[in-house]
C-alpha cells in the first residue's frame, strides 16, 4: 500500500514540481515510529530550504484534497533535497551518474564487506557494476540493499 500511495503522489506532484522548475526526484511514503511520513524529494542545480518550502506550500492544498488515500490519523508532510549523497533507483538514475562514485550496500557480506565504493561502470537489470581502483567488481540484483552517491570515499 504504502508503494501505491508514494506512485500515486508522485503523479499528482510531478507537474506541479515542473512548473516551478524543479525536478522530482522520489517519493516515499513511510511508517516510522507509528507514525506515518510522506517524503517528496526535489532536486535542481542550487536547491535550497527556501525552494523546498515553495514546492511544500503549492503541493499541501492538492494533497489536503485527497486526504481519503491516505491511511489512519494523518501522516507528516515534508519535502527535501534529493542531497549529494542520494539513492540512485531507477535505471534513469544510474544512467546519469555512470562515472560517478557511488557506494554499493549488500544484504550479506561478499569479499568480506557488505559495502563496496568504486565508479559506477554499469547497470543493466538491476545488477551494478563498479571500478575499485582498476578492478572490477560485480553485484547482482539480489545481492544489492542500495546504491548511493558517494563524494568521497
């Protein structure tokens, strides 16, 4: 449910987001310590606080107005910066930052690490790719928990 509810949102977030020239960047819509967080993340060369608060104020009304999808007693509303350091999910994602270095998280252990960091090489069906130093290192889909940008490793 709580997938349908973030796909749903984002259909109904992304135009307004474009128009105020922004790009969506994710959705997610949480249950956290009992209580329940619809999360829009927005990213744009520069984002600042203040850009997040204008994306904030022009989504409430159009969200307060279909408050019926939503389950139990509300739910807390925020949006942020995707940040340096984001989730990479969709094959779009990786795409962008092919070269970029990015941080693999693994379920369990291979090579005695669950995390790896290298330059992401390539992505295809889920599996990633990456270079460590000269070498290259193979995960495939079920093996990956996450993958995320690094700015330093």
């Amino acid at each position: 449910m709580s997938k349908k509810i973030a796909d749903t949102v984002a259909e109904l977030a992304l135009p307004v987001i474009e128009e105020l020239g922004f790009e969506l960047w994710d959705t997610e819509f949480v249950k956290e310590a009992g209580s329940y967080y619809l999360r829009v993340y927005i990213d744009s060369p520069g984002i600042g606080i203040d850009d997040c608060e204008a994306v904030s104020r022009a989504l409430e009304s159009l969200l307060d107005e279909r408050e019926h999808m939503f389950p139990g007693e509300g739910y807390t509303f925020e949006v942020s910066s995707a940040g340096a350091e984001r989730a990479l999910r969709r094959p779009s994602d990786f795409e962008r930052f092919l070269g970029s270095l990015v941080e693999v998280k693994l379920y369990a252990s291979k090579n005695g690490k669950r995390e790896h960091i290298g330059k992401l090489a390539a992505y295809e069906g889920g599996n990633v790719t990456i270079d460590i130093d000269g070498e290259t290192a193979e995960f495939a889909k079920s093996e990956v928990a996450n993958v995320r940008l690094r700015l330093s490793p």
